[in-house]
C-alpha cells in the first residue's frame, strides 16, 4: 500500500504536543491563496529547481523524456504542461538542484522511519501528525498508518482542512488522539473567495466530529487552527465569529484555539513552482498585532485559557542592536 | 529593512549580573588583558648551568599552531630565567628529588606574592617555567631524544604535516584525588609516604623507590609552606588595612591558610582555599598552565563543608562569592603568555568542573551546591574557566534541567557540557573489562566517574588516561587505500619551498585502480587503518618514553592514587588506573569517503577508481560533476539512515578494535578510543588532501562524533540516533555494560549540536526542548553541547567584532570567545546547520 508523501519532518515542534513526527501527504481540498505549503496543494509529483543548488552542468536537459527544461535568463524553466513529473532528471541531477516533490512511501517504509523518533515522542508527549496538503484524501492509507502507529503506542494527531468526505474522516478517527483543525474564514462567500470552497461541509465535518468526540470519548482532543492573514482573515469580525462559534458548539470539546501567524518564508516556494502569490510583498505580522488578535479572540464567548498564538513575527527594527 | 523573519527571541549578549562591587571589580580587572599591571605570566627560572633548559615542548606536540614557536621559546625562556640558588647537596640528588625540590623552592621562596584588592581566595603567581634540573649528561641525551635527526620533535611533525595527525605525552588532564586531601589534609598524605618509606628495605631506600617517595614527601610539605607565606602576607596586608571589614578578612583568610592544606578543612573558605592551593600547585608542578586539569565532582566533595558553613552562620550569597573569587583565579591561568595576543587567550584550555550527576543505585546527587554553583555560572558568565559539565541521567531532576535550559536560552548556550551517565559509564565498564581492572571499575563504582578537559571521561584521583594525547585522522587509511600506502600528494614544505618526493610509507596494498569489487577496496582500508594506529602508537611512544624519563612530577604524584603504593612517579604510569587514549578525528569525513567510494565506483558505476582518484588529485578542480555526486548523492553518516549508519559502525568496530591491541612500551599503558577532535578538524583540513566524500582540501573536517558539514538534513533527533547507533546503541538481548546502553568509547565522543534559537522562545518550547535532553540521554551519546545562535548574530559578530568581545561559541568541546577563533573557525561555527525550520 503506497502514498504520495511530500515530506517527512522531524523533531517537529509546531504541530501538536510535544516533539513530532510531521508527515505531509500530497493533495489538498482547499488551495487556499495564502497557504504556505503551496507544494502540498496538487497531488500529483512535481519538480521544482533549487537554483543555489545548480552547478550548471545540464544533465538534467538531457536526460528529461518530455523536453520539458530549458535554460532562460532566469534559470531553468520547468514547462508545467509537459512535465509528468516522472523524476529522470531529479534522479540524474548530481547537485539535488532538482527536487521531486512527492514520492511513494510504502506503509511499513513509513512506519520504520516515523518510529524512529520514539524516545523522543515517550519523553515529550509527542507523537505523529499526519498534515499535509490534506491526509484524507488518502483516508485508506492514512487510517491503516495510523492504526499500525496506535499499536505501537505511539500518539497520534491528524492536521485537517476539514473538507473531505465524512466517511472518509470518520473511518481514521478510531486511530486519530488529537485532531488539528482549521477554521479559517466564518464567511462563506469570502471562504470560497480565499480557498476555492465554502464552509459549509467543513462545519458540518465538525459538528459530525464533536458528536464523534461526545459519545465515544474518541478522538480524545481537538485542537482549532487559524491562520491570521493580513486582509484576509485577520478582521476582528473574523476572529469574533470563529469564537462564536467555537464557544456555542464546541465548549467544553475544544482544548486550544491556536492563532496561527502569516508566514512569509514560502515566497520561494511560489516562485520555484512557477506561480505568483499575491502575499508576496507582505509582511510578517507584529507581535503587538498578534497579541491584539489573541485579546480579540479571548474575548468572544470561549474559554480565554484556551487561545494561544503562534508563528513567526516581526523582529522590531533595533531589538537585536538594543540587546546586544 | 531590519526586520528579520527568523524568531521572535529578541536574542542578544549575555552580560553578567548580580556582581557586587568586588567582584565586579575582580572581573573587569582580569578582562583588561594585557593592561593589567598584575598578571601571572610565566616566569622562567635555571640552575644557572649553562646547559639548563625550561620549555619542555613534548606537552605542546599536540598544539601544531605552537610548532613554527618551539625553537624560540625554548630560547626566550633560557634567556630570561632567573637563577635559584641550590641546595649544596642538590646534584648529588636523583633527578626526581631535584625537580621537586627546585619547583616548591621557586614556589614557597621566590616568585613574588600579591592578593588583588577584595580577593578572598590567595595563590596569585603560578605559571612558571622552571629548570628540567637536568645534568650535563642528561640534557644531551634528552636533546638527543627531542632535538636528534630522528628525535621526537622531526617524527612528530613528519606525522602532522603527513596528515595522519598528532601524537605527544600531554600534561594535565585528569582529576586529582582533591576529596581526600581536603577530608585528611596534607598531613595524612604526608604521614603515608612516611610510613611507606619506612617500610622499604635499605636497597629500595638506596633506588629509585626511596627517590620516588623522598621526592614525594619534599612536595607533601609544599602547599603548607606556600600558604604559610600568603598567611604572613595576609597579617601583613591586615596590619596595612584601614578599613575594618577588609581588615577581617584578611585575618580570616590568614588563619585559614594557617590551617590548610595541612590540616583538614572544616569550613567552605578553608575548603575552596585548600582546593585553591592544592589545584594551583599541579599547575606550577607540570608548568603547565591548566588544560584538562580537572577538579571532578566539586558539587559532591565540597558539600560537607558548605553545609557546616551555611549551618553556622554564612550566608548563601558570600560562600558564592568565595566561589566567584576562585573562579577568577581560574581565569588567570590563560596569563601564562599573555603577551601572545588574544590577552594571552588559546581558548585551548579546560579546568573542568563536573556538577550532578548519579550516585550509587541510580539516585541522583543534585544538591543545593550544584545550584550555587549554577548560579555563579550564570551571574559571572560569560567567562571561560572553570568550564562545568552537567552529568545528566535518566533520573535527573526537572529543576535542574529547567535551569539548564533557562541558562542556555539567555547565553548562546555555551556555559555547558551536558554529559551523559548511563552512555558515559557503559563505556568506562567496557575498558575496565579490556584492561582488566574491573575491581577498580564496576557498577559499584563507576558511578563515581567525571569527565576531564571537555568531555573526557575518567575515573577520579587514580586515573591518568591521557585523554588528549594521541590524535589521529582516520581519513589517512583511505587516502593510503586508495594509493597503495603512499601520500596521494607530495608534500610541500613552506619553511624549504621544496616539494618533497612522494615515497612508499604504509603497506603496499595495491593500486586502488586496479581493484574491481568493493571488498578489496575495504580489505586495503582495513590494512592501512591498522598501519597508520601502528604509526600514531610509535610516534607517541618517542614522546612518553622521554617524560617518563625526564619530566617527574612529584607533587602531582602525591594526589593521584597508585603513585605513593607503587612508589612510582605518574609519568611513569603510577597511577591505579593507566590508559593513553586515542583520539579518533576526521570520523565522519571518513565515513562519507568510503560511503562515497562505493556508491559511486561499485554501486552506481558513476565513474571509475581511477577518474575517482585523479579528481581528487586535482583537488575536483575540472570534475565539478563527480564532486557534485559525491557531496549530494552519496550516503552519509548522520541522518538516522540504517544503510549509511551500518559502514560507520564498522569503521568504528575496526579502529576501535586495532587501538585495543595496543600498550605503551616504556610505561606499559593500555590504549583506549575516543573521538575529540579539539580543533584539529579545522586546521588539519588544510593539511590533507581532497577526500572522495567531495571535500576539497582547505575545506573542513568533521569534528569528532559529528556528521559532516551539512550533511545532517534529518534534524536534531536523527543526528543524535545516528551518535547513539554507532557508539553501540542499545544491547538487544539487554545485557549492555550498563543496564541496556553500550559504548565502544570510554572516553566519550564530543557532540555538538546548533539550534536556532526558536526552538526555547516560550514555555511549551523549553518543555519541549528538555524532552529532547531527555529523548538523548535514551538514544544519543556520551556528551552534548548546544549552541543556541543564528547565523545572522554570528556574522555580525564577525562584521563587529568589537561589539561582541564576550560572545561565546562552542568549538568542540570547549568555549571560545567567538572573536578570538580564526576566521575559519568562525565561517565554521556559521555553517553548521542550525536547526529550527518551522
């Protein structure tokens, strides 16, 4: 049994409780415009070029199958359209300028290296998170995964988007310890405007969710994630309403409601995948401004001790020469 | 734009806080350098023979920056000397008698004497170079030995500039037996020797047993005489004293030396002055100032006396600024030749302290000194000596890693060594079972182990296991397999401007060309890999058989266990415990050499032996396309890859297991493996030619236990799994050395991970940081050191050095101030992959 896996990230801090295991699979339901990940969005193999990386030696144009590199001014030019993604040139590039970004992992392959880190997951609280992209769009392997991780002790979390299929998620949950999930946008409309889908099946993957969580006592957490974009998502209205929310259907199922911060470091990712990302010239949020938005959100009806902030933020001009 | 997207951690300099106004005073006193008009510079002193030599260069064969210096401070040192006047008697004396009655008359009698204003602690002046008290007859033939056509001195350097590394007998590096001397005083040990000279027949009193101890009983008595004359000086310097306080202080401290170190020591100050005197003298004893001289488990042996003192009226905060008056004092060490630069800094030294840790039966000994001492880290950093390592286990306090962590996140994490118990002592079991000492160390004892220098680890007060003094890169054995025993290069010496011929120096083990299957290849790397530890093992020999011969050290002798019941000096290998440890460098390097042989001339076919060879030959210039395969495509150590990790566990079974098979022969020590690397890593890369792994020459070695230079992608946790595995895991059947853990070096292995420092910016991240200690003491190494920097702090520093004179970095095992290390060594602690992609 094989997924398309983009990336296997250790020593994880960021993605749920203690040290961590991150899997990202391949394939998302939403293509959100700010996402971070953009690699993670088609799920499908891609190839994308490290210019840093590249010694120059052409190889890679000689052996593509397709024709589909060509050295311009600006580097190498990877056609979007006649690359199948088939990986010659990635294999046969000797600097790893040429990534291919998606590979299939066999289930027991997988399992040997996440179980790897399991002295640091007993010692921390830590655990696997499969995130992604969208891990239920590849539920069969996804739940089989985590099954094979729950009887080897191991905690487990699922990072969703939550647009997927119901059957689909509740068939993992069994398997799944803590469930990270996005609330991104309460408005529909602009959901769909940010995304590419509305809300709707979203919520309702989360009422079904909670109603999981109330009769079987399983999954045993849930955690709610939302990225603050600036002019996007980070209108207190926004953040008021997902609290609402929260505070009205989930009170009591919720353990934290983490504000994510607008992350900028994925600007080359756009570019290495030939795509324009309207983010591009924007800032990392302040830190006053994110502390601003976790007050908001304290102040909406949930339960303040459980919102935090997280993410990178704006080093202040000065700060470093002030400390040193 | 100043913004910078890498943390929210407002990172800056650690300065320190909380000093009062003397010790404030102390500190910036010692940090004015060469502007100071007290220092503790070496002063030379001669028999006033006109053959007399001081500078015994053996001790720096392991210090190659020092070679191009041998010659001329042999000389300055003979030109400067002062003269003593001996005893009517003295040549009539064994050299050992000699050596030891010159050192304690230079000592007690003739270098001056001077406690800085507010010190609490006396014993200034102690770096000297004092007369080898050798005969005309001795000294030629120890100029012979050093200086001859096929002396120590041409041997050792024909092995560095070869590449295979360096080799010399090393003084310091070890731990005294300090806890006894304080709990009986001199006076035992000095009734001891008596007794057992007593007990030698007339002919035994007549050789070298009864020179040995009558030697010993001279420099018994010289810690007694010395503080007896800073005793005087403190009377003196009361009498002098207006200010009532300070007057009290001084006829305090003057009935303390009054007591010590003859008598036992009751209080805290008695203690840490007794200590004081008793370090500072090995010191003067070696004339060696510092390195390795460790003092083990301080927060143990002095716990006694700071609970009698707190119990009788000190107050916490002046037994700690006993303890920062000490730690000035230790500092001073680096005065020895300040006039060199760098205030005199090498940043090569190490007066180790060792703080926690597990007792007997897995209970752990955090006590409330460990806190203390914590604390006088923490308020006096950043500041070199002494440096501590913090033993760590798997029962050690949440308290106590809490501070650790709190401490790392605010000083770029350099004040620590964290070592680790249970890795640590399964490979201190191992050597006791390869030598045969297992009465000495065994699971009721080894507990009681603590490191040396860096990360050394050694028994207490019985052991000298020469802890730096061989030094080998392992990368040699490739470079001869694939040449048939020959330099892959012709050496060119600067000092000639001649290129000399490449000859045949190891076994012939056959054109590496010619060979058609990987395992020929690796029979030749298993030859040469035994030839070039049998050369490493030679070339030392030359330098410990010349110490054992001329270089005694009786007052050293006293305080290691074995020297006074063997009546044996412990150059000579007098103490209970004698390893000489061979320090692999160069290990992943190696590795990712061999790994890169065969995935690109066996595996792959990428090319063949010999275009593998000449690119190399020409340092990759023009094969740009097979540097770049071996640098990205090859395999290699470090990444938690089973494959990769397999070829450096069997390159670590083969050298480990051909350093085993080895003695010394002049003073019959058992060579034991370890991996520091020092510096050697950074410097020797210049020496040695191209590697297969893709590394042209001038680039950087690896650095002990460490992967090479990027090639760690997978993160913190697979590098330390990747350590863990090639020391030797965990036993599965459950039978290790200790419990389940296994360790093929007992000496430790010097691992050094960077982090950004993101990884600590809140709470949940310090828990999160702490699991990973505790996550690396179940599957990582012997010893740890974090650096906590991002690499934009570090160029800035660079850029400005003048705004960061007290930054300090984590070299191998030790601590540098950043903008003192060469700008290699700099771009190099700026490369190291820093950790902290979120």
């Amino acid at each position: 049994m094989e997924a398309t896996i983009l990336e296997i990230q250790r020593m994880s801090t960021e993605d749920g409780p203690g040290l961590r295991t991150t899997v990202f699979f391949k394939g998302c339901s939403l293509h959100c415009n700010w996402c971070h990940n953009p690699e993670s969005i088609s799920p499908r193999a891609q190839v994308h070029w490290i210019e840093n990386r590249c010694i120059g030696c052409k190889i890679c144009l000689e052996v593509c199958p397709q024709a589909a590199l060509s050295f311009t001014e600006a580097g190498n030019k990877i056609d979007r359209v006649l690359c199948n993604g088939c990986g010659l040139c990635v294999e046969q590039c000797p600097a790893g300028a040429l990534e291919l970004l998606g590979e299939q992992w066999e289930l027991d392959d997988l399992v040997a290296e996440l179980i790897k880190d399991k002295a640091y997951f007993d010692k921390s609280g830590g655990g696997v998170t499969l995130s992604g992209g969208e891990p239920t769009l590849q539920a069969p392997f996804a739940g089989r995964l985590l099954q094979q991780l729950k009887n080897l002790g191991i905690h487990t979390a699922l990072d969703t988007c939550g647009l997927s299929p119901w059957p689909a998620m509740e068939g993992i949950l069994p398997y799944v310890d803590l469930v990270l999930y996005d609330l991104k946008v309460m408005d529909s409309h602009l959901h769909r405007a940010y995304t590419g889908s509305g809300n709707e099946k979203i919520l309702a993957n989360l009422m079904h969710l909670r109603d999981v969580m109330v009769s079987d006592g399983h999954p045993r957490q849930l955690w709610i994630r939302t990225p603050i974009i600036p002019g996007a998502t980070d209108a207190a209205s926004n953040i008021r309403d997902i609290g609402r929310f929260v505070g009205t259907h989930l009170n009591g199922v919720v353990s934290r409601w983490e504000l994510c911060a607008f992350n900028n470091l994925c600007r080359d990712k756009y570019r290495r995948l030939d795509r324009d990302w309207q983010f591009k010239d924007c800032a990392l949020l302040g830190k006053l401004s994110m502390e601003k938005m976790a007050a908001v959100a304290r102040n909406c009806g949930v339960d303040p001790d459980i919102v935090h902030w997280s993410g990178s933020t704006l080093l202040e001009a000065g700060a470093k020469m002030n400390a040193a | 734009m100043t913004a910078v997207a890498l943390s929210t951690v407002e990172h800056g300099l650690k300065e320190p806080r909380g000093l009062s106004p003397r010790i404030q005073w102390l500190r910036d006193y010692y940090f004015q350098g060469t502007e100071r008009a007290w220092n503790n510079e070496f002063v030379a002193w001669t028999t006033g023979t006109p053959w007399d030599v001081q500078f015994n260069e053996i001790t720096f064969y392991i210090v190659p920056e020092t070679y191009t210096l041998l010659q001329t401070l042999r000389g300055s040192f003979r030109q400067a000397a002062r003269k003593i006047d001996l005893h009517p008697d003295f040549w009539s004396w064994s050299l050992v008698e000699r050596r030891s009655w010159f050192i304690k008359q230079v000592m007690v009698n003739a270098m001056p004497k001077e406690v800085l204003p507010g010190d609490l602690i006396a014993g200034g002046r102690f770096n000297i170079q004092t007369s080898m008290c050798l005969t005309e007859k001795e000294q030629q033939e120890y100029d012979q030995s050093v200086l001859g056509k096929n002396g120590a001195r041409s041997r050792m350097k024909w092995f560095h500039d070869h590449g295979y590394g360096n080799a010399g007998a090393t003084s310091g590096h070890l731990i005294p037996d300090h806890a006894r001397v304080l709990k009986t005083g001199w006076k035992a040990v000095y009734a001891d020797l008596e007794s057992r000279y007593g007990a030698l027949n007339a002919r035994d009193k007549k050789g070298p047993r009864g020179d040995q101890l009558r030697a010993m009983m001279t420099a018994a008595t010289m810690p007694r005489e010395l503080a007896a004359e800073y005793a005087r000086l403190c009377h003196k310097l009361a009498a002098d004293q207006n200010e009532s306080h300070r007057r009290q202080e001084f006829l305090q401290m003057a009935r303390n030396l009054e007591r010590i170190s003859w008598e036992p020591a009751r209080t805290f100050w008695e203690a840490v002055q007794a200590l004081w005197i008793n370090h500072m003298l090995i010191m003067s004893d070696e004339n060696y100032p510092g390195p390795g001289t460790s003092f083990g488990r301080i927060d143990q042996y002095l716990l006694p006396y700071w609970e009698y003192s707190l119990s009788h009226g000190m107050p916490r905060e002046f037994g700690k600024e006993i303890l920062k008056c000490f730690w000035v004092h230790c500092n001073t060490a680096y005065d020895a030749m300040i006039r060199n630069g760098n205030q005199g800094i090498t940043a090569g030294f190490g007066q180790l302290i060792t703080l926690a840790g597990m007792g007997q039966g897995g209970q752990d000994l955090t006590n409330d000194l460990t806190y203390a001492f914590l604390e006088v880290i923490d308020e006096m950093t950043p500041i070199l000596e002494p440096k501590p390592n913090v033993r760590l286990h798997r029962n050690s306090p949440d308290k106590l890693l809490e501070c650790l962590v709190d401490m790392i996140a605010v000083s770029q994490g350099s004040p620590f060594l964290l070592n680790f118990d249970e890795r640590s002592m399964a490979g201190m079991i191992l050597e006791a079972r390869k030598a045969g000492i297992s009465h000495l160390i065994n699971e009721s004892t080894v507990y009681d182990y603590a490191p040396v220098g860096c990360l050394e680890n050694t028994m207490v007060g019985n052991d000298r296991s020469g802890t730096v003094d061989n030094n080998l890169n392992l990368l040699k054995a490739v470079e001869l397999a694939l040449t048939g025993g020959k330099d892959l290069l012709p050496f060119f010496n600067p000092m000639t401007g001649q290129e000399e011929k490449v000859k045949q120096d190891g076994p012939d083990t056959g054109d590496g060309a010619q060979f058609k299957s990987w395992d020929e290849f690796w029979q030749a790397y298993v030859e040469q890999t035994g030839y070039i530890i049998h050369k490493c093992v030679e070339t030392y020999e030359l330098s410990e058989s010349i110490r054992a011969k001329f270089s005694p050290t009786a007052y050293l002798s006293c305080l290691v266990h074995g020297c006074a019941e063997k009546a044996l000096d412990i150059t000579r290998g007098g103490a209970e415990i004698n390893f000489t440890t061979l320090e692999a460098v160069t290990y992943a390097t190696t590795v990712d050499s061999l790994l890169a042989i065969k995935y690109l001339v066996f595996d792959k076919h990428q090319c063949s032996m010999a275009e593998l060879i000449a690119a190399m030959k020409d340092n990759w210039q023009g094969h740009e396309v097979l540097q770049a395969l071996a640098k990205n495509k090859a395999p290699k150590y470090g990444r938690d890859d089973d494959q990769a990790d397999a070829m450096a566990r069997q390159v670590m079974d083969l050298w480990c297991q051909e350093t085993w098979k080895y003695k010394t022969a002049s003073t019959n020590r058992q060579f034991r493996p370890g991996m520091l690397s020092w510096n050697y890593w950074a410097g020797d890369g210049f020496v040695m030619a191209a590697s297969a792994n893709g590394r042209p020459r001038g680039e950087f070695l690896s650095n002990a236990i460490c992967p090479s230079n990027g090639a760690d992608i997978n993160g913190p946790t697979s590098n330390a799994n990747s350590v863990g595995k090639v020391l030797g895991g965990r036993a599965a059947d459950g039978n290790g050395d200790w419990q389940d853990y296994l360790n093929c070096l007992p000496n430790g292995a010097s691992h050094t991970i960077t982090f950004n420092p993101s990884i600590i910016k809140d709470p949940e991240h310090r828990e999160k940081f702490k699991a990973f200690l505790r996550g690396y003491c179940e599957n990582g190494g012997t010893c740890l050191q974090v650096n906590m920097l991002d690499a934009d702090m570090l160029q800035d520093a660079q850029q400005n050095p003048a705004n960061y004179r007290h930054l300090l970095v984590r070299i191998t095992g030790y601590n540098a101030y950043f903008t003192t290390v060469g700008k290699e060594l700099q771009d190099e602690v700026i490369c190291r992959v820093s950790h902290g992609r979120f």
